[in-house]
C-alpha cells in the first residue's frame, strides 16, 4: 500500500509540473494580441489602467513602446523634460555640480555622441535621440567595439488624445534607411 501511495505521489510531481507550464503559456498567448501601429506589428505584452506595453522583434529591428493614456499635457511635458535632461547629462563633459565619492559621466567621441532632435507636428509632438547601443541594447555606447545598433530613444506628445508614448527603437548597423523610415512614420495615430 506504502508503495503504491509514493508511486501515485511521484506520478503526479512529474504530470504536474506539465501542466502547470502547458497552462501558463496557453493563458500567456490568449492574453497578448497584435497592434499594428506606425507600419509595425507590435505585441501587446501587457496592459495596466491606463498604459499599454508594445513589443516588435523581427528583420534586424527591435521596438519597445510605452503608452501613457489619459496624461494632461504639463505632467507629460514634466515627465519628457526630466528624462531627456538626464540622458543629455550622462555625456556633456563640464564638471558634475555634486562632487561626492561616485560621479556618472560618460566621455564619449563625437562621432558617437548622441544626437538630439525635435519635431513638431499638427497634433503633437515628438523629441528624441539618434545615439548607438550595444550588445545588450543599452543606448549611448561610446565605445566603437561595443556598438551593436542603431537606436532611437524618444518621447512623443499626442495632446488631442492626452497620450505620451516613450520609444525605444534598435536596428542593426547596416539598417540606416530602416531607422530613418521609422523615425518618419511616427505619428499621433495612436489608439
């Protein structure tokens, strides 16, 4: 009887297991759904209240987008502000206001220093920065060895629809073109 008993036991520590995956990833797949946004079709990878998380992976081109609906115009502009400032910060080479132990500074070439451009259009707006990333896709690599991709890092204001949207965008070395048509079809034709 014993035995028995610690045969079911094991029966169902090995079925379990199974299960408990093959259900996950069937909810997991009936929970994300396909946007097409700007030419791309972009995962949904999660929706929280009011922010939606789209994902794009294929032909050398990775994108990241975060949708902030429902955000008035001074609490975005606030929010855009802050990180473009923190970003630019992180490679201008004057002397840090703090001089504590650890100070963040990244002395980087011209040629791969991060470029800063604006847009204006009818229903919005859009600020971001053409810069390289590495391997892991971290923008603003300074180092030639480790430059990987192409990246975008951007912010754009929709203010008819009260929505912001931070942009990160990853193509590889070679695909100039691609991330300059990218650039080109963001607009406020967001859901």
């Amino acid at each position: 009887m014993y035995k028995k008993g610690v045969y079911l036991i094991k029966k169902i520590a090995l079925i379990l297991p199974i299960f408990l995956v093959l259900s996950c990833t069937i909810g997991l797949k009936g929970n994300s759904s396909s946007k097409n946004l700007w030419g791309y079709d972009f995962n949904e990878s999660k929706s929280e209240m009011s922010t939606i998380f789209l994902d794009y992976n294929k032909n050398g081109e990775k994108i990241e987008l975060v949708i902030m609906k429902n955000i008035e115009e001074r609490f975005a502009k606030e929010i855009i502000d802050n990180k473009i400032l923190l970003f630019k910060t992180a490679f201008q080479s004057e002397r840090p206001s703090y001089l504590g132990k650890f100070v963040w500074h990244v002395k980087c070439p011209e040629e791969l220093l991060p470029k800063y451009s604006e847009f204006e259009f009818e229903e919005g707006h859009l600020k971001s920065f053409f810069s390289f990333a590495d391997k892991n896709y971290v923008a603003g690599t300074c180092s030639e060895e480790k430059t990987k991709y192409n990246s975008i890092y951007g912010f754009l204001y929709c203010s008819k629809k009260e929505s912001m949207v931070e942009i990160h965008y990853f193509s590889e070395l070679d695909m100039k073109e691609e991330t300059n048509n990218f650039l080109g079809e963001i607009n406020c034709e967001i859901y």
